[in-house]
C-alpha cells in the first residue's frame, strides 16, 4: 500500500495546483505544470507525471487524493 514517506502536501488555488516545498529541491511555491484533466484522473488513480518547473526533477504520481499526491518513491526523509 502506499506509504506517507511516498506523500506530499499539496495546495490548490482556483485550478493552479502548488507545492509550498518542492520535495527535490526545496523551492518555494512552486506551480505544478499539470493538466487539470491529469490532474482529475489522477485522483482516479491514473498515473502521471510532472517534470518540476525549479529543479527540473521528474515526479511520478500514482494517485492524488484531497491533500496529497502520492508518489511511487520516497519524497521525504
Ligand atoms: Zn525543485
């Protein structure tokens, strides 16, 4: 199953989608660069991808739910 280690807060405005920390990084209000339509099926639980905009870093997502978006590696320590 999935584990919190594997998770990531994220915040929604409107239908921009945020990170306040980047998990590779540690930027900043990061916008995510992710379709809304991604972005619905995902809290499906189709998988997709997001190449973060600061770092450039690759975030595989398995599923989002209300809060979190959940990876399939560890994003915190
Ligand atoms: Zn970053």
């Amino acid at each position: 199953m999935f584990q919190f280690s594997h998770s990531w807060p994220y915040e929604r405005m409107m239908n921009d989608i945020y990170f306040q920390e980047c998990p590779f990084c540690g930027a900043s209000s990061v916008l995510l660069p992710i379709k809304k339509e991604a972005f619905e099926n995902a809290k499906g639980g189709v998988k997709t991808f997001v190449i973060m905009p600061c770092c450039h870093e690759k975030l595989d997502i398995l599923q989002i739910d209300d809060d979190y978006i959940w990876s399939n590696e560890p994003l915190r320590k």
